[in-house]
C-alpha cells in the first residue's frame, strides 16, 4: 500500500525505515501531479543500498522480499524513475519499452561505488497508484529458514513461490565453525562487515580481474594507493600492505549511510600479494610468508577482525586442497575473528570444507 493509504486506514505497522528521510516524498509529484506519498514503490533490483542499510539496522532473519508480477507495468497510472524517486536528479516518466530497458541496464549490477549516482540509479522505482493487488504477488524470498517456515504455514494455499534467496540480504549462503574464532564462508567477502578485507593482488599494480578488479572500481582510493606501491616496490611477496581506510564499506553501501544506527566506523584493506606477475601462477610460498607476516603483526597493526578470500586459488591457479590447510594452519592462531570465503569459481566439496581436513590432528592435540 501507499503511505498514504495507510495512514488513512490507522493501519498498525512498523516502519524499517528512516521516516525522515521517506517524509520527503510527500512534496515530490508524479508527472501526473500525484504526491508520491500516494503510490506503492516497488524497486526493479531488490538487492540496493537501501536493503543494505535496511538489514544493517534490523535483522535480516526477520525480513522478506516481495516479487511482483512485471505486468504491474501495464497498469493504468503507473510510472517508472531512472533513480531513486525522492533525489531531485531523478526523471519519473511514463513506462515505454526504450525506457524499460535502460533502467533494467542500470539496476542490474552486482556493486555500487560510494558515488550517490551510483546508488541512486540502483534504487530506480515503478511507482503504483494507492496499491498493489494481492494477486499480482508471485514470490517472496528470505534469508533464514524459520521466517521461510513461518509464512510457509500462513499462504501455502495462494500459489505464490516462497524460496530462500541469503545472497538477497547480503548473506553468505553457507558459513561453517572451524575453531570458535575461524569460520568458513560462501559469500561475497564485501559484504562480511569484518574490520579488515584482504584482497590478493600482485607487485605489478594491475588489477584487471576477480576480487581485486572489484576493489579497483568500487574503492579507487585504494587502487591509487596499490598504483603507489607497485611503482616505489613496496610491495613484495611475504609482505602484505595494510590500507587504513578512515571510512567504512558500509559508507560505500548503505543508503543515506551518514545516520546509520548501526553501522561500522571504519573498513581497511590488506593488499596481500600472491605473485608477481598477473600473468604468473600464484606463489604458494609466498602465500604463507603473507600469512605470518599476519601473524605477526596483526595486533601491532590494530586488525580487529579479518575477511580472507582463497588466497591464490582461482585466478592463481592454486587448489584449495593446499591453500585452505594452509590458511587455516596460519588464521587459527589468531585471538580476533577470521572468515576465510571460498573459491567463487567452483564449488568446493564437502569433505575439504570440515574441520578434520583443514586443520587435522594439530588443532585436535591442540585443543586436548
């Protein structure tokens, strides 16, 4: 329903947003002369930085995603934006096939940068005068099972596809215990909201490809400074370089990130090489110098918590049969929080994920 609707009905409910910010969308009108508080708002890509500040702030456990049916488009009154309707450098203009197609481009991306255009565009918006019909709710997605199950037992008689979708609300689809403090993730590092992401790279300053391409784009300040590096050779195998960054990833993502509840303060880079060449297989010796250079120095530095990737694995050629003992023989011995993420470029099984094969015997005479 629209805001308006419910205030007009009393209808009880609790808002998951900032209301001073919504607020503003009372004196925006449609090209119709309609306020927007006066239409249901639905986004063309669920997965934006307002989810993500939304899950931040309350828990994602608890929340569901609503699809609807696209031929909500072809209802009489609806219009479409190139951008979050409320922001003044938004268009809301009539739904066309050349239109449609331009804001499907646009809100189709896997990241955003800290620029407000990008995370603007993201959030671009089909605007649905006073509400929208229960049957044109074709699915609705969650993170956790329990919510899964809850609204399972309430709708299972209205046809509507219920499934569970963690990567919607920034999720790992899957995290398992190794030690109390180390844990293994499939999920997308960026958004494991760790203190400190590393990010492999090698001493030739080019990131062309897999998660340090990502960093390249989404955080340039930390190319410039990786550009830096390579150019006066500071940066060397068994070295890894520490960027403390004085803003937070949550900056980067989140909607209107400035009056964040719940956001984290800071978020820094470790370049951590693992070859030389970009063109080289990575170095499996080098790999574990880097790690006890961590070791070393990860309390001397301030590190509070860290977020590894598959260090050499992927792009580097290596197997994660060698490289996740590896990390875990390193990471274990840590006394801060560590999620060591998978390989996204091929699914690791079961057998080389558990407890017994990353760690072995050691960490079990360990702990006796």
């Amino acid at each position: 329903m629209s805001h308006e609707r419910i205030d007009a009905e009393k209808i009880d409910y609790t808002p998951i947003y900032d209301p001073s910010i919504v607020s503003s969308r009372k004196s925006i009108k449609s090209p119709d002369g309609i306020s927007l508080w006066s239409y249901a708002n639905l986004y063309f890509n669920p997965r934006n930085p307002m989810l993500y500040r939304v899950v931040i702030e309350n828990s994602a456990d608890k929340m569901a995603v609503i699809g609807v049916d696209k031929a909500i488009l072809k209802q009489q009154g609806v219009f479409v934006s190139n951008g979050n309707a409320a922001s003044s450098y938004s268009e809301i203009m009539s739904v066309s096939d050349s239109v449609l197609f331009k804001l499907l481009r646009e809100t189709d991306k896997v990241y955003w940068t800290e620029s407000p255009s990008s995370k603007r565009k993201i959030m671009a918006e089909c605007l649905v005068p006073n509400n929208i019909q229960s049957q044109l709710i074709k699915s609705i997605y969650f993170s956790s099972w329990e919510t899964f199950c809850q609204v399972a037992m309430k709708i299972s008689q209205h046809g509507i596809t219920l499934s569970r979708e963690p990567k919607m609300f920034f999720q790992p689809d899957r995290e398992e215990n190794i030690t109390p403090l180390l844990s293994i993730v499939d999920g997308d590092m960026f958004f494991s909201r760790m203190h400190t992401l590393t990010i492999s790279v090698n001493t030739k300053g080019v990131m062309g490809k897999g998660i340090a391409s990502r960093a390249k784009y989404q955080f340039p300040d930390v190319y410039v400074e990786y550009q830096d590096l390579c150019r006066s050779r500071k940066l060397k195998l068994g070295k890894p370089y520490l960027v403390k960054r004085e803003v937070s990833v949550d900056y980067a993502l989140a909607d209107h990130p400035e009056s964040m509840k719940n956001g984290i303060e800071e978020t820094w880079f470790l370049l951590f090489p693992t070859k030389e060449d970009w063109r080289m297989p990575a170095s499996i010796d080098g790999i574990e110098k880097g790690l006890q250079w961590i070791c070393d120095n990860y309390r001397k530095e301030g590190i509070e918590s860290l977020a590894v990737p598959a260090l050499g694995c992927g792009l580097g050629w290596l197997d994660w049969r060698d490289v996740g003992p590896l990390l875990c023989k390193y990471l274990s011995t840590l006394d801060i929080e560590v999620k060591i993420h998978l390989p996204v470029e091929k699914e690791i099984p079961d057998e080389f994920i558990s407890r017994e094969f990353l760690l072995g015997k050691s960490y079990q005479e360990r702990i006796a």
